[in-house]
C-alpha cells in the first residue's frame, strides 16, 4: 500500500512539474542611427543623391512588434512613399512587405517636404515577416521621392542587436 501510495505521489508530482511552462523571457533588440543612403539602393548604381537619413528601430520579442522610425534629409523631391522589403541581404531585392504612400496634396498645397520624419510598426507573425530573418538584418526600408517613382532615393537595412 505504502508503495502504491509513493507511486501516486510521485507520478502526480513529475506530472505537475512537467505540466508547468517557463514563461518566454522578454527579449529587446534596437538598431540606432541605421544609416539610409543612395549607395545601398539597388539596382546598382545607385541614382546619384545629396539625401541622407537613418532609421531607429526595436524589436520586442514577447509583442512580436518591430516599431521603427525613418528620418531624411536633402531628398531631391519629396517624398510619396516610405516601404519596407525582404527578405534579402543588402545589395539585393526582396518582396515588398509594407508600403506607406503619401497622399499627394491638393493644387496649391505645398508639397510633403524633402526634409522629416516617419515612424510605424510592423508585426512579426513569422508567415510574411519571420522573426529569424529579423534578427538577421534581412528586412529594410526604402523612401521614394517624386522624383524616383520606380528606383528608391534612399535604402537601410534594418540591423537589429540584443539591448537587454
């Protein structure tokens, strides 16, 4: 009887531990001051381009949300478009996994500056955008301006590391 009891006991007990998950821990990662430039627009070469900027981005692994931010400057036109791509290694093409268009303002508005700034977020549901390729820099942002409507003015890899 003493040994059955034992048994019982036990097999509820390893049952109990097994049944008991870790809770994921919360894993950050950020990219700051990510450079946007002309040289890394693809096709090569690049369209020459005075514009600058960078991107500021972080990945929070228990949301699964990358929340970015764009900055640029010096844009030959203005800017229509703000989209991010991948998979793909800089130097190459991915497919296009969000797009931001511009509204094109109305006659005698000004145009959307060459000049600012933009933030977003981006779910990562690991079917379109998988948080692997994440991590491993394989995402990135493009701005089209007026003037480049079909090759971007600017380009950045989204290069994210541990910060927590």
């Amino acid at each position: 009887m003493f040994q059955r009891l034992t048994f019982t006991v036990l097999s509820v007990a390893a049952l109990a531990a097994a049944s008991c998950k870790k809770s994921q821990e919360t894993v950050t990662y950020a990219g700051n001051n990510l450079p946007l430039t002309a040289s890394q627009v693809v096709p090569v070469p690049a369209s020459p381009s005075p514009a600058t900027g960078n991107i500021n981005a972080s990945y929070d692994n228990t949301s699964r949300t990358l929340s970015y931010s764009v900055t640029w400057a010096n844009t030959t036109d203005s800017v229509t478009s703000i989209r991010v791509y991948g998979p793909a290694e800089a130097g190459f093409q991915g497919a296009l996994v969000q797009q931001f268009p511009f509204n094109t303002p109305a006659v005698g508005t000004p145009p959307r500056r060459k000049s600012g700034s933009f933030s977003q977020t981006l779910a990562v549901d690991n079917t379109v955008v998988k948080e692997n390729e994440l991590l491993a820099g394989l995402f990135y942002v493009q701005v089209f301006t007026k003037a480049s409507t079909s090759v971007p003015e600017l380009r950045g890899q989204i290069l994210l590391q541990r910060s927590n």
